[in-house]
C-alpha cells in the first residue's frame, strides 16, 4: 500500500490544484487568458489516458485521469459560458437573467 499511497497523494494534489484554478475562473467570472485549447487538448488526453490506465489495470491512474477529465469538461463549459456573456456585454445585451422576469401565478 506505500507505493499506491504516493500515487493516491499526487493524484490528491494535482486534482486539488486543478480545482482550485476552475473555482477561481468560476468566482472570478473571467476566463481572460484562459485559452479554450487547454481544455479540449486536456480532454482528449484524458480520454486516451483514462482508457489506457483501464487497459493496464491502474486504478490510481484510471480514478485521476477520470476525474481530470470531469474538471476539463467543467473548465471548457466555464470558458464557453464567460465568452457567450462577453459576446452579450458587447452587443449591449447584458448577461441572462438567472429567474423569469414574471413569476407564474
């Protein structure tokens, strides 16, 4: 169990960091600099590593690169919701309201 627990430590680790930075994109409402081809690059990685890890039977690997693989996911359509608002803040539109403008009776 020594050597999966270094594994299951730097899996902890990676993953903390990488959400961390996806909560920040969150809460910031930005993803200036953030460029869409990290997260589709990071996808398509993620599915042949996920794949791979289930092949050769690694299950720290397979638990990492699937969850990678969900924060990718989440990270791209972070990305794509701050650009469709930016697109709307330029035309003059606004961002969407959260509720309907008149509540059902």
């Amino acid at each position: 169990m020594g050597i999966e627990a270094v594994g299951w430590f730097s899996s902890f680790i990676l993953l903390l960091t990488l959400g961390t930075q996806i909560h920040k994109q969150w809460k910031t409402g930005s993803s200036e600099g953030v460029s869409q081809w990290l997260f589709l690059g990071q996808i398509t990685a993620s599915v042949g590593f996920t794949t791979y890890s289930v092949l050769v039977g690694n299950w720290v690997f397979v638990v990492t690169n699937a969850l990678i693989l969900v924060s990718a996911l989440v990270g791209e359509l972070i990305v794509l919701k701050h650009r469709r608002a930016e697109r709307r803040g330029a035309r003059g539109e606004g961002p969407l309201p959260l509720r309907p403008a008149h509540p059902r009776s």
